[in-house]
C-alpha cells in the first residue's frame, strides 16, 4: 500500500519541525491515543518511531510531527507532497486508557512532544474529562499547535525557558501550583526525558506535594517495535527490564530509571552524527552536478 505524503508543513519558526499528513487508511481506521508507527522512507532507509499525532478516520489519513535532528528525520523532511513512503507499520504500541475520571487531568508537553500530547488531550475532552494542559519549549520558535490545543484543554498554560511566550520558566513550575491548588487524577508528560524526568520527580510525593499518579512516553529507539529485538529496553527503578514499544509507549513515570535510560540515549551519538554528515555531503554533491 502506497503512503502518499498529502500535506507537508513547517511548525513553528525554528525551521526544524514539520508536519505531515500520510494516507494510511488502514492505521487511522485502528489508531488511538498513544499509538505510533515505524516508518521506513526507501529502502536503504533505517526504521524509526513516531508517535500518531492525529487520526482522520473518515479521510484515511494519519498527522505525524518531528524534528530534523539526525539523517533520517531530515531525509523524511526533504519529501514532498505526492511522495509515497516506502513503509509505514502500525498503528503500535498501548493506547491510553480513555474513561470519564472524576479529577481532572494534566497533561504536560514539552518541544515536540507537544504533537502526541494533542490525541490524549482531545480523546480524554470527548470522554468528559477536565483537562488541564502545559506545553513549554526552549523558546516561542519551537512553540505549535496553541489553539489545537486550547480547543481541547480546559485551561492551557504556556512556558518559555527564555521567557519569550507565555510564562517564563519550565513546565514543573505551573504543575506545582496546580497540584497545591486542586487534586488531580493523573499526570501525562511527553517530551524530552529530562523534562519527564523533572516531571516524574515533582509528582512521586517525595517532596512537598502530595503523589500524582504520572505516565511519561518512552518513544526511544525501536527497531522492530514489537519487542523482540530489544532496542528499546528500559531499567526500572527497582531493578526490572521493560520495553518501551509493548509495555508502553506510555508507561508509569515513577517506574523508570531516567538516569539510566538517559545514558543509553547516548550511545550511538557518534555514529548518528556520522551518518548525518555523510547525508548532507550526498545532498551538497547532488546540487553540485545538478
């Protein structure tokens, strides 16, 4: 089945995050909130992640969102509209579990991770709920989505580290105050894993407010995303090995080793930037003889 690129989009002003609408009528029929896919540009191309950003049933189309930073992500940036996708595998990964709560819900998302924020926020709205949502980013460049997600939040809260837009500061800042202020059912936090670290830390109740139940997205290196190659494999805090790809992608923040996993995040730096070095010398000997 082809996946036809139908819509390309820059977010933002930083020149680094794209949206795309891909045809995948069969995934959009199944996909929900926490889903994602495995996608393989041509065939010479690695498998990577990317969490489903939104669905159009009707349509047949699935929303992905990311940012350039390695060959990959700014191969599937230099595709255009019409283009098809060699693969696209999914929809994978646990969905949330979408039910009428009766405390309201936060859900925190930071830089691009405000993307797979959007389905859980829009899906727990529909469902009844009262959702409270933060989304922060280095600066207002890598801000996007504010009025998507003003239309499913109740309340919409947003940080800048530089202070640029909105409130100036990180997004523990704004989640501390509601925490005090109200009692909350649970916390979802999708972005950097430093970030969902701070989250997770804020809310085990080891400090001076009370525990919050909190659920963070490991979306790290999935080969195969079914669980058999191991790639994305996470130590929990007591000692346990999970993966990310069936056991999540969002699983309980105060379970991971953030410290461990964000080590393992490391380890193919060097071959990543390689890689993307060699690419960008492909692309400047091509416009050379053209």
């Amino acid at each position: 089945m082809p996946y036809k690129i139908l819509k390309k989009e820059e977010l933002g002003n930083s020149g680094t995050l794209m949206e795309m609408d891909l045809h995948a009528p069969l995934i959009a029929k199944k996909a929900q909130a926490g889903n994602f896919v495995l996608i393989r540009i041509n065939e010479t191309g690695e498998r990577f992640p990317l969490t489903i950003a939104d669905y159009d049933r009707e349509k047949g189309t699935i929303t992905i969102v990311f940012q350039i930073v390695g060959k990959s992500t700014k191969l599937l940036s230099h595709q255009n509209l019409g283009d098809e996708l060699l693969d696209v595998v999914g929809p994978l990964g646990n969905a949330i579990h979408i039910k009428k709560y009766d405390k309201p819900i936060v859900i925190v998302g930071g830089g691009v991770g405000i993307a797979p924020c959007y389905p859980q926020a829009k899906e727990l709205k529909e469902a009844g709920n009262k959702v409270i949502t933060i989304i922060g980013a280095r600066n207002k460049e890598l801000l996007f989505w504010r009025d998507r997600m003003a239309n499913v939040s109740d309340e919409l809260i947003i940080c800048t580290d530089d202070g640029s837009e909105g409130r100036h500061g990180v997004v523990t800042d704004p989640l501390k105050e509601i925490i005090q202020r109200e009692e909350i059912d649970h916390v979802i936090a999708i972005g950097p894993l430093i970030m969902m670290k701070f989250v997770a830390l804020t809310t085990n109740g080891k400090g001076d407010l009370p525990q919050v139940k909190t659920y963070v997205s490991l979306n790290t290196i999935m080969v195969d995303g079914t669980g058999m190659c191991g790639g994305c494999r996470f130590s929990t805090l007591d000692g346990n090995v999970k993966f990310a790809c069936v056991d999540g992608p969002d699983v309980d923040g105060h379970d991971v080793d953030f410290d461990n996993l964000m080590k393992r995040a490391k380890r193919f730096c060097d071959e990543e930037s390689a890689c993307l070095e060699g690419y960008d010398h492909a692309c400047r000997a091509l416009e050379k003889l053209e």
